[in-house]
C-alpha cells in the first residue's frame, strides 16, 4: 500500500537556531518512517532560502531546502 505523501499532523516549537516537529500520528510497521517530518533541525538561512539539517551523531540524515519564490 503507498503512503507517500506522508501527510497527517503534529506540532512544532522553535528555540534559538533549533525547530523541533513532533509528528501525533500513528504509523503502521510497514511505513517507511524516513517519510515522516519529525524531530530537532537546525536552522539556517541563505538570501531567499530557507535550510532545515537533521544530524544524528555526525552523520547528516535529512536535509530541506524552501526557497522563496
């Protein structure tokens, strides 16, 4: 069964540089969770883009780029 877009609900709370995303949802076993748009990400800016980096340990495991149209 597809389950992309991985689209539900959560909250988020900002601190500093840091934004944290608390995905609420329940997610079957069989769910690709690197889907899933949760946990601290560190902030960063560039002109019109916008950057959110998630590392674990020193490995970087998601990285978003929002640019401003």
């Amino acid at each position: 069964m597809q389950k992309y877009p991985a689209l539900c609900s959560g909250t988020y709370t900002t601190s500093g540089s840091q934004v944290q995303f608390e995905d609420t949802c329940t997610w079957s076993a069989d769910f690709d969770w690197s889907l899933k748009l949760d946990g601290t990400y560190e902030i960063t800016q560039y002109d019109d883009t916008l950057v959110l980096t998630r590392q674990q340990g020193n490995t970087t495991v998601d990285i978003y780029k929002l640019k401003k149209q």
